[in-house]
C-alpha cells in the first residue's frame, strides 16, 4: 500500500547543499510539525475537557433513567434508546439501496459509460447537500407529503438518505480492489454473473463493506440537522412504541439542553454527561472499525 | 427461472444506482415546490388590509417602507411620495387609546365603524386592520397589495420575517453571514490544512502518520453538536475575554469552529492528492539537486495543486452548510456583519431556528424553504465546481 519512497531522512543533506537551503528546510518542516502538533492538541483538548468534565455525571442512573424536574435531573436512557433505533431505522434504509447500488456501479455499469459518470456525479453531489438540506427535505416529504408526521421513521428515511452516498462509495472502493482475474475465474466455471457476484465477489468484499457501513453508523449517530424537524423531541421520557412516535435523540438533546433549558446551570452536568456519551459512541465505532480493518487485512495477507 | 432471475436482479441493481439522482430531483423538487410559494404570498398580513386617509395620494408601499412607517423611522408622508404630512400608526390594539371599552362594545362590533371614521378624520394616519372588521364602502383609500417580489427578497438587506403588518425577508444580512462566517474559517484553516497535509505526505515518518491519521478521522467524526456544544462553553467566554466583547457569541467564535470542522476533509484530500503525485516528478527533481524542500515547494504541491484546490473548496462546501455548530456560537443576529467579533447568522442556522415556529404553508415557513433552495444551489455549483478540479487533475497524468 504504502508508495512513499524512502528518500533520506529529513535532517542528512549531501555535502554540496548550501546553508541558506539547509536553513530553509530545517524551518519549514519545523512549522509543519509545530502545525500538526497544534492539531493533534485541539483534538485532546476537546476530547480532554468533555471527558473530564462528563465523566463526574456519567453513572449507572444516569444512563439508564430518564429525565426529571423539567429536565435539569436523571438520565438521558431515551435519548440513548432514540439514537440507537435511528441508526438502526436509517441503517435498515441505506446499507441495502447502497450496497445495491455500489455493486451495480462496479459490476454492471459500463467504466466509461455515461450512467457511470451521471451517477457518480449525483451520488458526490448527494454527499456535499448539507445536513439541513435533508431535514426540509424530510420535513416536506416524509412528515408533510406521505403524511407520517414527526416519527421514527420519518428521521431514519432522512438519515438513511444522507448516509448513502457513503455506503455506495463504500462498496464501490471495496469491490473495485477486487482483481478481475477472481471474477474471470468464476465465470470460466460456468458461473452466471449473478453467481459470481453473490458468492465471489460479495464475500471478499464484505470485509471492508462492513468496516465503512459501521462508519457511517457512527456519522448518523451524531447527525442533529436532519432530525430537527423530522424526528426528534424535546421531551419525550418514554421509549417509543411504534414507528410512528417521536422519539429523543443525543444530539438533539445536548443541543437542547446546553442553549435553552430552563435553568442552564442545573443542566450543565447533564450536558456535559451527554456530549461524552456521544463521544463514547464515536469512539467506540471508530475503534471497531479501526480493528476490523486490520483485522481482516490481516487475515487476508495470510490468504 | 434462472435467466428471469438473473434479469430481474440485474434491473434491480440499476434501479438502485440511480436512486441518489432520484433524491436529488425530489430534493430540488420539493424544496422548490415550498420556496416558490413565497412569491404568490401578499406583502401584507393575510386578512389585513392598511387603510389610508382620502386626501392621502400614496397608493403603493414596499415592506421595507411599510416596516419602516410603523417603525417610525419615517414620520412624514413626503418621504415617500405623498403629501407633507406628519404620519401617524394606527393598529388594532391601539384602539384602546382612541376609544372607550363601551364605545367598541363588548365584542369589537363597533370598532370596524369607528377606526374607519377615525381615519377619516385624520389625513395623515394609516391604519392597520383586520378586512372583515370594516364597514361596507368606508371612504378611505388603501395601499395596494402586491405578491412579495424576487427582488424585494433577493437584494432585501433586512431579515425580518415575523414583522407585521409586513414581513422583511431579505436574504442579504443571512447570506453575508453565511459567506463572511465561511471565509474567515477557510482563511484559518487554509495554513493548517496545507502544513498538515504536507508533513503527513511528505515529511512524517510512517509511525506518526500512523498517529496522525486516526486523528484526523477521529476529528472529523465528532458530531457538530459537540464541536457546538464546546465552542459554546470554551472559545465563547475566552474570546469575550481576550477582546472584551459584549457577547462572546460572534461570527468569530463560529469561525474558529467551523475551522476545526473544515480541516479534516482539506487534510484528507489534499494529503491524498500529493501522495498521488508521480513518482518520476519526485525523483527527477532530487536528481537534479534540490533538496526535500525545494522538491515538495516546487514541483510536489504546484503538480498536485488542483486536488488540494478540490480539498479546500470541499471544506468551503462543509462550512457552508454547517448547521448547529454555527446555530449555537454565532449569536445569530440577522444583521449585516460589518465586523467579525460581531454575532451574525447564517443560512442553516437560520433554517434550524425558525422552521420550528413558522406556521406550515405560510410566508415564513414558504422563506425558510427558499434559503434552503440557496443553500442547495450553492453547495451544488461548490460540488461541481470539485468535479471540474478533479478531472482535470485526473487529465494531466493519466
């Protein structure tokens, strides 16, 4: 993978070089360190003061309780519940159109086709429409139009919508690695295409199919915009019951409770508990796609 | 059975691969649909109508001047266009001051009668009220009720859309937001990205890229609700420290956030872009004596320019539409920013903060759609504007 050359370390120079060149290269890449370093402490910085700050309220009540006295005590559990169904809702909508869609872009449409090109193009530009852009859309569509009001399912639609240009391109880089020569081999046994596709292709794709799908997991996870008017609710303390009921969602909570609650002060903590719970789920979908991913390069390496 | 089944997945699969287009011509369909409603809606409230005196010759108002008639920042009918009279503002709940609780009787019957006479007797008033509350022919004069125009909305500098009896919604302060907000964060993000993503091409060694890289992903996976949510409760109060501000909550504020948040996508892409940057360029270059520096400043980033050009409008695009982020530390006042340390609003966040009170089918709600028309249209020309870039980058070494 890695085509990085190895040229001589940054700090040897050839003796002809004169010092006015030495000079300016020992400063350049000292501020691309200096730089990348800075980063890297914004990163701990944030991470640092949410946890520092969350990890005092986080506790067995406060995650499994719901909120009382108007919101400024107990537990943030249907937010966690309403997060968790709406990556499950949207998870339902995007992974099958996407995966469907990936193969179709890398197994079917011509390389140099127009479909190809359109499609790609659409699917780009699907990616940059910002996250407020799909609430209206949801709003108009899903809770206006079809009439399902402010729902469950009306924000998995909508967030499902957003993820799919991830999952498509997703698929579409797993599948493109694949090295023609295993189709080719599949077909010369009588295989049908779809064959091929179903038990050949798919398999040795999954892998990475599966590290990107957990990803955009962890991007709806957060997501606030789209479900502002399609889904979520201020204060809902009980668990959903059907599709069609609103439900509490983490961000949207954090939002709500750290700009206008009734009594900010009181709800700091719960703030606070919330925005680390919402770290804690990034993380961990960013550290189990992190081993999955070297876990299957592993075991394919071995292959 | 086979040969059906094979065909049938086969139209599945394609029906499949154009559902994003799909999307997106709803997206555009539907947002259209809401926003071009806008302009069939009237000036003036619905149901309401502004009564004038006879002798008064105005006949026309735009929002802007009825806004500013019953703001009494114009106090004199010759500013606009009439006779040199001193004006005076009538509305419904005034009648109070005019009339005694027995004189309207119990349920207004008689207010409709006694505004209209009221008006009558006065040259320089205007008076606004409900249509069905007047007489049959009272002999006054009204102001003509045009449909909202696209120029009033479009060039409008006031965002005013819950004003009576004439909403204000000029975009212009919310896009100058948008824009100024937008700017600031790429010009402090732009130093950032660039280095970073040279050090991590170029100059780390495989190790601390191997650090860098998760980092960078891990930064770009927080949700905007944090970033928000910290921005609001750490770069807020410093900042209205260090500049002893009023408010901390400023366009700079959202800046400094939306620059952490634009700095993974220019670092990933523009990163991506000098690794793929041939080998042989590399190579003749060192070859020719130039050190690691003269290489990478000289032929690795100008041969690699349109994919760190791509990078950076992509994080143009991200900062555009960023929505809650920018809601929570921009103060959003709906004025043009004459300076960065002053609260501003932006498209999205304004999108965010009214569509929940806007009543579904009016003016307001029809507003809000139309600025998510603007913000999709612009994200769209960014978007492809990234294409353009790209492909022909793609071009020069393929």
């Amino acid at each position: 993978m890695d085509t990085k050359m190895n040229i001589q370390p940054a700090s040897v120079f050839p003796k002809g070089y004169s010092r006015r060149k030495r000079r300016s290269q020992t400063v350049a890449f000292a501020v691309f360190r200096v730089l990348s370093l800075f980063i890297v402490l914004i990163l701990f910085a944030i991470l640092g003061f949410i946890i520092w700050k969350g990890a005092g309220v986080l506790s067995w009540d406060f995650l499994t309780k719901a909120p009382s006295d108007g919101m400024t005590s107990g537990g943030i559990f249907p937010a966690i519940v309403g997060t968790l169904l709406l990556m499950l809702g949207s998870a339902a909508v995007a992974f099958p159109i996407g995966i469907m869609s990936g193969v179709y872009m890398n197994e079917y449409a011509s390389k140099t086709g127009w479909a190809v090109k359109f499609i790609r193009l659409m699917t780009n530009n699907l990616s940059g429409v910002p996250s407020i852009v799909f609430g209206l859309f949801g709003m108009a569509l899903f809770v206006k139009y079809l009439g399902f009001g402010d729902s469950i399912i009306a924000g998995s639609l909508t967030l499902g919508l957003l993820s799919l240009p991830l999952v498509i391109r997703t698929t579409e880089e797993a599948l493109k690695d694949i090295p023609d020569g295993i189709r080719e081999g599949s077909l010369a046994l009588g295989a049908t295409k779809l064959q091929t596709i179903w038990k050949v292709v798919l398999p040795m794709g999954m892998p990475r199919i599966i590290t990107g799908l957990i990803l955009s997991l962890g991007r709806v996870s957060g997501e606030t915009a789209p479900i502002l008017f399609t889904c979520a609710a201020y204060f809902f303390p009980q668990l959903p019951t059907s599709v069609f009921d609103q439900c509490m969602a983490l961000p949207y909570h954090l939002y709500v409770i750290s700009t206008s609650g009734t009594d900010i002060e009181a709800q700091q903590p719960i703030a606070y508990g919330t925005a680390l719970v919402l770290i804690l789920i990034v993380l961990i979908i960013s550290l189990v796609a992190g081993f999955l991913r070297r876990y299957f390069e592993k075991r394919l390496k071995i292959k | 059975m086979k040969r059906f089944l094979e065909r049938a997945v086969k139209w599945l699969l394609t029906a499949s691969g154009f559902v994003t287009s799909l999307v997106i011509l709803l997206i555009i369909a539907f947002l259209f649909a809401e926003g071009a409603g806008l302009f069939s809606e009237r000036v003036i409230e619905d149901g309401y109508v502004l009564a004038l005196n006879r002798e008064n010759t105005v006949k026309e108002l735009s929002a802007a001047e009825i806004k500013a008639v019953f703001d009494e920042d114009v106090t004199n009918w010759n500013e606009l266009g009439g006779p040199d009279m001193a004006i005076e503002t009538f509305r419904l709940e005034d009648a109070d001051d005019y009339f005694t609780e027995e004189q309207l009787g119990p349920q207004y019957e008689n207010a409709g009668s006694l505004i209209a006479a009221l008006v009558e007797s006065r040259p320089g008033m205007i008076a606004f009220i409900p249509e069905s509350m007047l007489p049959e022919d009272p002999s006054l004069n009204f102001i003509k009720d045009k449909t909202i125009s696209p120029g009033e909305v479009l060039a409008g500098s006031e965002w005013f859309p819950t004003a009576t009896p004439a909403p204000l919604f000029g975009i212009w302060p919310l896009l100058a937001g948008t824009l100024w907000v937008s700017l600031f964060a790429i010009l402090f993000a732009l130093p950032f990205g660039i280095s970073i993503a040279v050090y991590m091409a170029e100059v780390a060694s495989g190790r601390v890229r191997n650090i860098l890289k998760p980092i960078i992903e891990l930064l770009n996976g927080i949700p905007s609700v944090v970033y928000g949510f910290f921005g609001l409760i750490v770069i807020v109060p410093l900042l209205q420290q260090v500049f002893g501000l009023p408010v901390g909550e400023s366009g700079l504020a959202g800046s400094i956030v939306l620059a952490i948040m634009a700095l993974p996508t220019i670092v990933t892409v523009a990163e991506d872009a000098m690794r793929n940057c041939p080998r042989s360029l590399r190579e003749a270059s060192l070859a020719l004596g130039a050190t690691k520096w003269q290489t990478i400043s000289r032929v690795v980033i100008p041969a690699s320019m349109s994919g760190i050009a791509s990078g950076v409008v992509l994080g143009i695009g991200r900062a555009i539409g960023e929505t809650m982020a920018v809601l929570m530390v921009t103060g959003n006042a709906a004025v043009v920013p004459t300076s960065i340390l002053e609260p501003l609003r932006t498209i999205p966040a304004t999108i965010a903060a009214e569509l929940g009170e806007a009543p579904a089918g009016g003016a307001h709600y029809q507003s809000l759609f139309l600025l998510g028309v603007i913000l999709f249209f612009i994200t769209f020309i960014i978007n492809l504007c990234v294409e353009y870039i790209s492909s022909r980058s793609k071009a020069k070494y393929n």
